[in-house]
C-alpha cells in the first residue's frame, strides 16, 4: 500500500492581520470571511478527492500544529468530517522541521512508498473541482519521481508572495529552475513581464522517502534531531519536546532542501489561490461599494471615498475620511492609514508591551475540555458562555471566593456538587456555592452549552483549587 496522504500545516500566525488574528487564535482559527474558519476550508476541501488515503470513510490528514493549538485543530477537523492524526510541536520554527516531523510520521505508519500532500492550512481556495484535478496531476508527476511543488500564474506585480520559475511546460507540468523570496514592486514587475515566473503556493507533493533522503543529504541536522520511532498505539497526538529543537534554525523547506535539490517540478494549478496575508488582499473579498469603498461585515459610509471596514460583530461607520481602514475585532478598534498596512505590526507590538490582554487574547479561551468567552463583567460579577465538548471533562474544583449560577442552554450537562450528581438538560440550572467542590463534563454526543454568572469578590482564573483534572493540570 502506498496511499497518498494529506498533510496540514498549521502554524501560521497571520501578524498583519491583526487584531483578528492574534497569539491565542491565529489566522487559521480565525473566521475572517464567513462562518468557516480557514483551517476548516482546508480540512473540507479534502472531501472528493478520490485518490487521498481514507480512515472509516472519512479523508484522512495528518495535522502539524503547536500543542496550544491541538483544542482548535481537533475541533475543526471534527466539525469538517476529517479524519486526523496530529503531531503537536513544542516549538514552531517554520517549515522545514514541520515537514520533517511529518514525513518521519507516515513512512512509520504507512511505509516508504507513501506518498505525502502537503499544504498551509490559511490560504484561500477556490474551486473544488480544480483543485482536485490539480492535485491528481501532481500525483502523477510525484509517481515519475522527484519533489512537485504548486504554481499559480501571477494575476499582477504581487510583492507579498514568493516565486517560482520554470520553464517549458507541458501538460501543465514544468521543471523549476529556481524559487526567489519576496520581490520588489521593479521586480515583481519583471516577474509578471517575463512569463515564467508564479506564485510559490506553498503547496507540495512527493514520496515520503524521496523527502526523507533529501532532508538527510541537504539538512542532516534537521533529520537527525526530529526522527523518532512510534508504535501504532503511539500515534496521535504525537507531541515533540523543546530538546528535540536545540541547534535548529528557524528555516523553511523551500530554503532547507528544495532550493539545492535537483530533481523539482511545477504543476501549473487552475484554481484560484490566496494566502489572504495582508488586509488589502482579505478586503478584495469584501464587498465593493461606491467611491472605492469596501466592507466585510456591517457598516455606514458618508463622504468617505476608499475607505475598507471589517468588523464581526459591531456596525462601523466613517464620515468625511478617506484612504484609511477600520478594523473591529476582539475589543479592538484599528484605524490604518492604507499606506502603513504594512506596519501593523508596530501597534500589535505596542499593545504587547502595554500588556494590554486584548492585543494578545481572543475573547475565546480554549481549554483542554472546550471554550469559554466572557459576555460581560463588573464589580461582583462576571457572565460566561461555556461549551463542553462530547467527553470534556473540567476539573473538580472550588473557590474560595465566588459562587456560580449555571444554565444549559444545549446539549447535556453533568453536575457533580460536592456528594450530589445530577445530568441537566437544555433550560435546567444549579448553583455552586462558594467551596462547594464541583465538576462539570459533558456526557451527551454534542457540544454541550452552558452560561455562567459568577458572583463574589474575587472572579478571576486564579481562584481556583483542583483535586482532580484528567488533563494532568495543576
């Protein structure tokens, strides 16, 4: 057997889109278009094509991401009827040692011959019919030998990208003769005029031992220090250690191995790509109204002429400005000249060493056991909406200084109150008295939904004794 298995890599953290991408839920977490986030795009677009590996019926893929991330990753792929095994990172240090982890992955769990696909899991793409025929011609030319890498033809003097090059196509299949980094406005410029220049997609295809080898010939420290060995019962998640990464460089793959090894072709793709990396591109999706102006979600504009709103939840309105973007997102208003979009990092930068908590936090906080988000807060209290996943268990605990109200709202709840357990349904409620040791877990086959209203002196994090956490935290 060697089956073609996908590949997701999810360690992007989206800097210049902040503040909807920020440390705690990046930009393949982040619903930035619709309802579906990034990731779970990625994960969907699997679905149809044929000639990808399949666990009970479902597309099987591999997902490389940090251990912070593991919550986010396993609930999208759930949510997108993927199958995924995971391989959780200690330390994220780009391309090269993700890729070299998951190769080590497959070749232990499927043999030599497997065959990977392999993707960022925060681009845009569109067109599920071409995509698959794009990825069964890659297929093909990884069955002739060598490493297959994903072109996009340039649509216009895109700086934000890298390049390939390669020449004498045929059947919509090139051998590269070279990979360039970002290019000037004069040379991206060039790369357009000349014709055999394309995107880098970051997308590749090959066998898992060809990949192997060249890692061990061009980048032996690389594949000496992320190989292991795992027994099935092993397998998923995999978690690295910090150790593990002593003396690697933060590297791409492209750099590590693709730029010195001989043997690499293109696939000429036919559908349409973005990596939505910067704010200009995301609102080219919006939608585009008069005087230049654009908006993703809802918004007023009088007098105002080129000016680009976002928001998620609240209404935005401008008057009498131009050339600026306002962007509403996790309790954070930025107004951006369009001539600094580029420079978005300087503010999200300030924020931090501001210690400003909603430059570095989304409102929704991932656990081990699901998600949490405060809806409001004030002296003596503090209201939250909490969702369990199936078999989510928090931990029995108490406080020493708040009691807590607690209504279903979906699915089904069990309570444990000091000697008392009780299953609560949807419009059911209990009260947790101050000390009182308690558990919550979700016993149903969906997620299950409470609110809270926590009343006291004290409301935060650290008012929390554990006896008993199956996630091992303290």
């Amino acid at each position: 057997m060697n089956p073609l298995i996908a590949v997701v890599l999810c360690g992007g953290s989206g800097k210049r889109l902040w503040p909807v991408s920020v440390q705690s839920k990046p930009k393949p977490f982040a619903h930035l278009i619709d309802d579906e986030t990034f990731l779970e795009k990625t994960y969907k677009r699997l679905h149809g094509i044929k000639s990808l590996y399949n666990n009970g019926n479902k597309p099987y893929v591999l997902t490389v991401t940090a251990k912070n991330y593991y919550q986010h990753c396993n609930e999208a792929a759930k949510k997108s009827g993927v199958y995924s095994d995971f391989i959780l990172e200690a330390k994220s240090i780009n391309t090269a040692a993700a890729v070299s982890l998951a190769v080590n992955f497959v070749i232990n769990k499927f043999g030599l011959g497997a065959k990977l696909l392999v993707m960022p899991a925060d681009h845009l793409i569109e067109g599920q019919g071409e995509f698959g025929l794009s990825v069964n011609a890659g297929l093909e030319a990884a069955n002739k030998g060598g490493i297959v890498t994903f072109g996009i033809k340039p649509r216009y003097p895109e700086t934000g990208y890298g390049y390939i090059q390669a020449k004498n196509i045929s059947n919509g299949v090139a051998a590269v003769s070279g990979f360039f980094e970002k290019p000037s406005i004069e040379g991206a410029r060039l790369y357009l005029d000349d014709g055999s220049f394309y995107w880098n997609s970051g997308i590749l295809c090959f066998r898992a031992e060809e990949m192997r080898n060249l890692i061990e010939v061009h980048a032996p420290t690389l594949s000496n220090s992320l190989k292991f060995n795992c027994k099935e019962s092993d397998l998923g998640p995999f978690v690295t250690k910090l150790e593990d990464y002593d003396g690697l460089n933060d590297i791409s793959i492209d750099k590590a191995v693709l730029e010195k090894a001989e043997s690499i072709s293109m696939v000429e793709v036919g559908f349409e790509w973005d990596d939505i990396g910067s704010w200009a591109s995301l609102m080219e999706k919006g939608k585009h109204e008069d005087c230049g102006n654009r908006s993703i979600g809802k918004s007023i504009k009088v007098r105002s002429s080129n000016v680009s709103t976002y928001s998620r939840d609240k209404l935005v309105t401008s008057l009498g400005v131009r050339d600026i973007y306002i962007i509403e997102a996790n309790d954070i208003v930025l107004v951006c000249h369009k001539d600094e979009l580029n420079n978005i990092n300087e503010i999200s930068n300030a924020a931090s060493k501001n210690d400003f908590a909603c430059g570095k936090l989304n409102k929704l906080t991932v656990r081990p056991w699901g998600t949490f988000e405060v809806i409001d807060e004030g002296m003596g209290y503090k209201i939250k909406k909490i969702n369990v996943y199936p078999g989510g268990k928090l931990s029995m605990q108490s406080h020493a200084h708040r009691s807590e109200h607690w209504v279903v709202v979906s699915g089904e709840a069990q309570v444990t109150n000091d000697s008392v357990c009780t299953v609560l349904l949807p419009n059911q409620s209990t009260y947790i008295e101050v000390g009182s040791i308690h558990r919550l877990e979700n016993v149903g086959n969906e997620n299950c939904c409470i609110i809270e209203v926590q009343c006291g002196s004290i409301l935060s994090e650290n008012d929390i004794v554990r006896y008993d956490d199956i996630y091992g935290r303290n």
